[in-house]
C-alpha cells in the first residue's frame, strides 16, 4: 500500500500532509520546517512506517507516510509526472495500474509503483480519470501549473479519509481525524465515491453504478459467471491458495484473552476513532491479530468485507419480506461500508502499518453480484438455501473444492461472535462494573447526539469523547438503532427484535444456533446476567480464512 495524505489552502494532514498557504518568502523554510514536524505529533506515522515524505510548492506542503508493499525501493512518494508539474500523494493500491500503463505509451514512469499512474492519467485524461481506477484509494492531487489540486476517494470507502477546515481558510485533507482535530474547526468523514475539485469548489460523485439507484434487477443467477468474476478481482487470492497448497499449509494460531481484549480497547478507539458499539467489538480482535502479524513480516493480507452486504449474508436477512426489501437493505448497507466494516478493516490493520484488501469491493465484482436478481439471493430453508447461499453455491466445486462442505455451509458468524461468545460477554461485564444506573439515566443530557441506550455504549463513548472532544468528530460515528447489524429499517421485518436491540448476531432471535435467551434482553441499560459478571470469561478464539487465532 503506497500510504495517505494532505492537502489545505494551509495545511492539509493525513496520511500524507499538504499544506497551502499565501506566505512571504523569507518564511518558506521556516513553515517547511513546521510542516516537518506536523508529521509526528499527527499520529499518523503508524499507517506507513517504511518512508516519510513531504513536498512543498509555494503555499502547498503534501507530506506523506508510505507502507511500501509494491516497487519497495523506488515507489517513495510523492510521485510526479516527467516534468514534476503534477504531484500526487496516495494511499492505497491500484490494482489495474498494468492495464492503465498500456493506455499512456507516450508517459515516462519514474517508478513501477501502482500509484505512478494517477499523476500521468490526470496529464492525459483530465479530472474524469478516476472513474478509471480499479482498487482502493484516497489521493490529493496538485497541478502546480494553475495551483489547483483534486482529492478523491475510491468507490466503497475502502481507505479511510477525512476533510477539515480551518478559521483562516484553509483546507485539510487526511487519512485519519487525529491528523485535522488540532487545527480544523470543523471536519468530515470525506464521502466514498467522490472527489473535490478546488476548481470547483465543491464535491461531486465519480462512482455511479447502476444499482446505485435500488432499483430492483433481473439478471438471472449463474454460480460460473460469480465465481469466475471474483476470482479475476481477486488475483492475490489465486496465488495465496496456489502457495498454500504448495506449502502445505493451513493456518496460523495466536493467542489472547478477554482481558487482553480489554486492555486493548482505549488504543482501538483511538486507532479506529468511533464509538460505534459493533464496530469496536469486531475492531479489537483484528487488531490484536494484526499485531501478530505484523510480527510475523507480513504488510499486506486478505479480508472478506462486504461479502455480507452484497449477498444479504447477516443473519436478520432470514426475516426479509420480500426480494424488494432484501435488495434495497443490501444496497444501504453497501453504503454504509465506508462507516462500519470498511473503516474497521482500514484502521485496524493500518495502525500497525499492515495493509488489508478486499476483493469482495472490486467495482466490477459488486456491479456483477449486485445485478443478480434478488430473488436468488432470498433464505429460503426449505430449499436448503442459507445466507450467501448464491455465493456459497458458486464455490462447491466437486473437483476442485474449496473448502469442506461442513464450512462452506456453515452458518454466518459476524466476526465479534465467532472470535467467541465470551468476548462480547466479557466486554458488556467490563461495562457493567464501569458505568452505573445514574450514569444512564443522565447520558442523554451528556451525550444529547446519539446517546447512549446500553452501558457498553455508555463506557466506549466516554473514551471515545476523551480522545477526540470535537463536535465534528462526534458527528463522523452512525447512530441509529439496529439489531444482529441491520439498519434501522430492517428491525421492521420482526416485531420481536425492537426489544433486542443488539448488533449481535445472536441477537436475531429464532435464527442463531446460539441466539440470546429471549427472557434476557439485550438492551435497555446494558445489563448482564450476574453469573457473566461473576464468572468473567478467559478467553476467546478468533478464526479467518487462513488464519486461526485461539485461546
């Protein structure tokens, strides 16, 4: 992953930093040296510790941290074009950079970095290139030339990116809020799918797929052409199962506890910045095993995000109406990604300079998969169809199998679950002994925008608050009921779950193998059975595909 960025008519922070401002020329050095050190205290140096850079043109500094995963040696940013009129500072990975090479044969690339291409498909093509690009990106582009610049953001929100401003006009872009809080009055989760034009003055939307608009489609199901898509997005995952059928192997196994769990949870909030209950239960295991495996060497691994929103794979999509309703739900959450399961895999991964992809967020991938008619995609049990049964269908290879039969139809675990039940047992406990009934009762004076409903939600946002006090940070985090994950909409389906609320997968009642005793509800203050509280659990096992993490 060639890492993040800035940019600002003053300053701009992120991964990578950019900052603009109108200066007299015996100031030049000494605000360069500023921008120097604005990369340290920013805290951002964790998401790309293999080089740092910074550029400055005039009133423009781009300062960027890089996770060098592609072209190690000469991929260091900020990249240029051949005259060094065109500057760009990116973090992510571009996974058709081959295939856009080809389109520019009269460009000179000063590296074989993916991100090379952006500076020279801009020179040739114009502000509309980024509807070329195929991966996951955020970048700031400056054209020294007329001083205007662009910021984009890929189609999902795979990478995380945020815009601010400051009082005296200037504008900040960076791939995490702790790089803008300290300096920009206000600021936002920049939206995926977008980029801003200094030009223009404002945002528009690059990325408009045609099951943007819900409408419902009709393409009937076929398992090859499903299959055959994924694995053309998905080349690394051809050739990890290539080397592990080579090497023989299968997995490997770490080990944590609760408690390391929980004495993880302030620097998960701080690395993740929400305080968004569902994201925080599945983002400390993944930090925890990104920790390990970062140890091991390894920058950049595979993940499974979006899987579930595009085949309607959590367990509440049983209770779904009609197909109506199932597709629609599917393109909300989709959306959504960007605030939950996209911003955790990001950040999570990135705090310890590791990079996560997901082939399930291919553009081409979702715009085959999501133009399968929706009846396909239904839970029907008594046809034997279970969630992401279409998907599943499509990997039952008798000849090649993938996997045992017993796992490929096994039902959905969302990941804060299948780490173990006694995790999120465990963190409600921790709760419970944190924040008191009177702390309840006065949250939604405390905490007038999303208050609180549960303690586990109470002691998050107390920390969250802590490290990031702003009105506009606490504005960036989703609110809404929900249940086993679904949006508030959805809890509509089942009459029973409005009094289990809970983003467990055991929460959909009636579905889970597991599901919470229907006599102990999940919600109204956060409380948990004393024998939890008492009898704290020890451990917790996490499991991936291709990795196993026990204890």
């Amino acid at each position: 992953m060639d890492s993040d960025i800035w940019s600002r008519p003053e300053v701009i922070a992120g991964n990578f930093v950019c900052k603009f401002v109108i200066i007299e020329p015996c100031v030049e050095y000494l605000l360069f040296l500023v921008a120097l050190m604005i990369l340290k205290p920013n805290g951002l140096k964790h998401r790309g510790p293999d080089w740092s850079g910074l550029y400055q043109h005039g009133e423009y500094f781009l300062a960027h941290q890089r996770l060098a995963v592609i072209d190690p040696s000469s991929g260091d940013q900020p990249l240029f074009n051949e005259d060094k009129a065109i500057v760009v500072t990116v973090n992510g990975e571009i996974y058709n950079h081959e295939e856009l090479r080809k389109r520019l044969p009269n460009h000179k690339f000063r590296t074989d970095s993916d991100c090379d291409v952006i500076a020279h498909l801009y020179e040739e093509f114009g502000e509309d290139f980024v509807g070329m690009l195929d991966g996951m990106f955020s970048f700031v582009l400056l054209d020294t030339r007329d001083n205007s610049f662009i910021v984009a953001r890929d189609a999902i929100g795979i990478t995380s990116l945020y815009m601010g401003w400051g009082l005296d006009g200037s504008i900040w872009i960076s791939s995490e809020m702790k790089g803008l809080n300290d300096d920009c009055e206000h600021f936002e989760s920049f939206p995926p799918g977008h980029l801003y034009s200094s030009k223009e003055g404002g945002l528009r939307r690059w990325y408009n797929p045609p099951w943007f608009s819900e409408a419902i489609p009709s393409t009937p199901y076929d398992p090859l052409v499903l299959r055959r898509t994924f694995e053309n997005g998905s080349p690394d995952l051809k050739a990890a199962k290539e080397v592990a059928d080579y090497l023989g192997t299968v997995h490997q196994e770490f080990h944590f506890t609760v408690q390391d769990g929980i004495d993880a949870i302030e620097d998960v909030i701080y690395h993740v910045e929400t305080y968004d209950v569902t994201t925080i239960r599945a983002s400390t295991p993944m930090f925890l095993m990104s920790r390990k495996i970062k140890s091991l060497g390894v920058k950049m691994v595979i993940s499974g995000e979006g899987s579930d929103e595009i085949f309607g794979g959590y367990l509440y999509f049983h209770k779904a109406p009609n197909k109506e309703e199932f597709h629609r739900e599917t393109c909300h959450k989709i959306k959504a990604l960007h605030q939950y399961d996209c911003l955790r895999a990001n950040k999570s991964t990135s705090a310890w300079g590791l990079e996560a992809r997901v082939p399930f967020l291919d553009k081409e991938f979702i715009n085959v998969a999501m133009d399968i008619d929706p009846e396909w995609k239904m839970i029907k049990p008594d046809q034997g169809h279970i969630e992401k049964w279409i998907l599943r269908r499509a990997f039952d290879d008798e000849e090649n199998p993938y996997l045992p039969k017993h796992i490929l139809y096994r039902q959905k675990e969302q990941f804060s679950d299948g780490v173990g039940y006694s995790w999120i047992d465990g963190l409600k406990a921790h709760a419970v002994e944190h924040v008191t009934d009177k702390m309840m009762l006065n949250a939604k004076y405390i905490f007038p925008h999303n208050t609180p409903t549960s303690k586990e939600a109470y002691y998050y946002r107390t920390i969250f608050e802590r490290f990031f006090p702003q009105n506009s940070a606490r504005l960036t985090v989703p609110g809404g009921a929900s249940v086993a994950c679904s949006t508030a909409k959805a809890i509509e389906w089942d009459s029973a779950w409005s009094n289990n609320l809970d983003p467990s997968g055991r929460a959909a009642l009636g579905v889970h193998v597991s599901a919470y005793d229907p006599e102990l509800p999940t919600s109204v203050a956060g409380k948990v059975p004393n024998n939890v509280i008492n009898n704290m659990p020890r451990a917790v096992e996490v499991s991936a595909p291709g990795l196993t993490i026990r204890g």
